[in-house]
C-alpha cells in the first residue's frame, strides 16, 4: 500500500502547456511538499504547503486537507522544466514519497 | 550551491565493508535528514536529526546508523554493505526540526556496491 500516489508517471508537453501533476495521500499530515529532480540527480525543495495554495513564477501549488489531495500546475511551460517531480508527506514523525511524475517539455 | 555539502559525491565499495558519508547543513540550519533513493524503491525516508538529537525515524536498517555531531554535521554509517545497499543518498537540512522553512538538499552521494 503506498501512502503517496502520483499522477501522471509520465509527461509530455509542448513548450507554453499548462501542466498538473496530481498526488494524493492516506495519511495524516503535518505538511506536504513538491520536489523537483533534474536529470543530474539533484534535488530542489518547490514548495512546502500544510494549507490553501502558493504561487512562485510560474508555479502554483495547491492542497485540499479534507481530501487528501494536492496539485502542482506549470505555467506557459518551457524545456527547463524538464524534470521529474515528487510529491512528499511529513506525518511529523515520518516522510513518505510519492514515485515521480517525470515531465518532457519539447520546444 | 546549495549550502548542504555532502561527501564523498561518489563511492565504491565491495559488499560486507563499511562506510561513512558526511554531510554539512547549510549555515545556521539546526536539523539535518537523511534519505536513500534507489531505482526500485524510490525515494524513502531514513532518519533526522534536529540539534545533535534523533528526531525521527523512517525505514533505516540496523546495518545502518547516524549521529549529529556538536558543530551540527552529520555521519551516516552503512556497514555489512550489501548489493542492494547501492543508492543515492541524499542529506538535506532545515533551520528548525519541523521544516516550516524549507529543505535544502545536497547533491547527494552515490554508493555502488560491487
């Protein structure tokens, strides 16, 4: 039983789509988080949320507590956004992580 | 640069040895945890630690352990390495133990075990 599911796996866009990535959890939460992980390997904290809904460029993230479900959407998308994002849940005493929703944006 | 250091960035080892990887929060960050992510299990939680003190705890074996030194770096301790112990390990760190300021990741260290 996995504590996180994301949504999509995969994803391809053309440059300037707007994008979501869905997750949800099972868990009771203290916070979640996105995550974002380019090819090279490193690991870049996006947001960190515990309730309503945070904007930074072009990034939006939401959550729902009551339904256990958070989204990440991308703005006007560009090839640098090519990444793969990760959902995480901080239960206060433990992190659980979504697998990936690995994106492509093609020029 | 992120401000969290980790070393080495690479290691190889041979199974049944030990080894210790290091990481140095970034400047003024008091909780420091630790995550291994491998191909077939993802990311996974291992262990935090919030000013010398464990704080958490997540699904780190007994093989494994970590200590948070005075000077706030840390050490995770991987001994009787395994094949399936290859992985990145990643440190990342936050100024206060709940996160509510953000994490910093490190750029990971990559352990193959042959």
């Amino acid at each position: 039983k996995n504590e996180v599911e994301q949504s999509p796996q995969n994803l391809t866009a053309q440059e300037g789509e707007f994008i979501t990535i869905n997750c949800s959890y099972s868990v009771g939460i203290s916070a979640l988080h996105w995550l974002q992980q380019h090819p090279g390997g490193g690991i870049v904290s996006l947001f960190m949320l515990s309730s309503g809904k945070k904007k930074h460029g072009r990034l939006i993230a939401t959550i729902n507590i009551q339904e256990k479900h958070s989204s990440l959407h991308i703005t006007a998308s560009h090839p640098r956004d090519s990444a793969v994002y990760i959902c995480a849940v901080d239960t206060g005493n433990q992190f659980y992580f979504g697998t990936g929703t690995s994106l492509t944006v093609i020029p | 640069d992120s401000g969290v250091t980790q070393t080495p960035k690479h290691l190889i080892t041979a199974t049944g040895q030990r080894v210790t990887l290091r990481c140095s929060p970034r400047s003024g960050d008091l909780s420091v945890y630790w995550y291994q992510q491998s191909l077939d299990q993802g990311l996974q939680f291992l262990i935090q630690y919030y000013n010398g003190e464990e704080r958490a705890k997540g699904n780190i074996l007994e093989r494994f352990s970590a200590q948070q030194f005075p000077d706030l770096h840390s050490e995770l301790n991987l001994s009787s390495l395994e094949l399936g112990d290859s992985a990145l390990y990643f440190c990342a760190s936050s100024l206060l133990g709940g996160g509510y300021y953000g994490y910093t990741f490190g750029s990971g260290t990559r352990l193959t075990v042959v």
